[in-house]
C-alpha cells in the first residue's frame, strides 16, 4: 500500500454533495483526494472517474484539452447515479509538473504534438502511476468499479493490481477546434477509445 487516508470532509458541489476525501503517498508525502457520492459499501460495481490533475483544464478553463470538460461531466454523472467515486490523481501533465507541460505546449505550439513533445523534453508519452488509484480504491472498500474512461491503459493497469472492471463507460466531451490535433494524437498514438467529430470541419 503505497497510501494512507488522512482527512475526510463534506465538499458541497453544484451537483450535489460529495465526501472529499484527501491520501497522502507514505514515501514522498504528495497528496491526493477522492470525492464520494453516496453509499458505496453496497459491493456493487461502483461508478468510478480517475482524474487526472490538469490544472490548465480543470481550474483555467484551457480548451487545449478535454480536461475540464471530462471532470465537469464526470461529476454530473456521479451525482446523477446518487452513487459514485472521482478520483483525483495529482500528477500534472502526465505527471511531468506543471512548468514541463508549459513547455510542451510551447512546442505544440510549433507544430509537434502532444507525445513527440513530451518525449522531446526527455520524457515518456505518459508517466502516469495508476497503481496508486487501486490503492485509493482499495482503502474506500472498493474492488469492483464501473470506469468512467477512453483510455484502456488505465483499465489495464486497475485489473492488474486487483480492481475488477465491470465495464467501461465511454466519457467523450469537451472536443473543440482546439484540441482537434491532441484527441487525434491520443486516439492514434495513446489508443484512447474516441470517436472524434472533427467539429471544425
């Protein structure tokens, strides 16, 4: 267990009321949090989101990504089943930091997409730990989810630390003429499961 649970509060929302809940990684102390809807000890499949921080999408409304736009309806949802779990996983940028992902937008910005620019600052496509989510999971009393997600990396990676998918529920929004080029790349690069619109076109 890479986790513990630290502090929980009520965290009310425009959709409803959740449970915040923060984890701290025992060996370098970085924080995490969970919100909660409603009971899930029940042992059925729990709706879950796994939320990436993206502080330029969450917080700065960015339409470079679908971020925002993801958590936002994922929320909603949640609140909408009076069942559910987001987790918030606090690794910016594909966990390269906040002040590396401005770099690889300033790269996009010269034409490379979103992988050929990360890789060309020295890092993996996506660095990542979704082990840490099944540890979060697991200290909820959750081990059967349903997950709220286009990307099969993370369902892989659940299944493989213990967390059964019972299904995946596809969370397709956000896609504008700005981010055409990035949901491209995920879906073709990355293998995210999209059906892109090309809305501009």
């Amino acid at each position: 267990m890479q986790l513990k649970k630290v502090a929980q509060a009520k965290l009310p929302t425009p959709w409803g009321c959740f449970t915040l809940i923060g984890f701290e990684e025992i060996a370098t102390g970085k924080e995490h949090a969970a919100l909660v809807f409603g009971d899930i000890t029940d042992q059925t499949p729990i709706l879950t989101r796994i939320h990436s921080e993206c502080l330029t999408g969450d917080a700065l409304f960015s339409l470079r990504c679908d971020c925002g736009f993801q958590l936002e309806a994922a929320l909603k949802q949640i609140a909408k089943q009076e069942q559910g779990i987001l987790i918030y996983h606090r690794q910016e940028g594909r966990n390269i930091g906040l002040l590396n992902k401005i770099r690889a937008y300033a790269l996009q910005d010269q034409g490379l997409d979103t992988v050929e620019a990360n890789e060309q600052l020295g890092f993996a496509a996506d660095e990542r730990d979704f082990t840490l989510c099944a540890d979060m999971l697991t200290l909820l009393g959750v081990s059967q989810i349903r997950l709220l997600t286009n990307n099969p990396q993370k369902i892989k990676v659940l299944e493989q630390s213990g967390i059964k998918i019972t299904e995946r529920v596809p969370l397709e929004v956000g896609e504008n003429p700005n981010n055409e080029h990035y949901l491209e790349t995920k879906a073709n690069k990355m293998g995210h499961l999209l059906h892109l619109h090309h809305c501009n076109h």
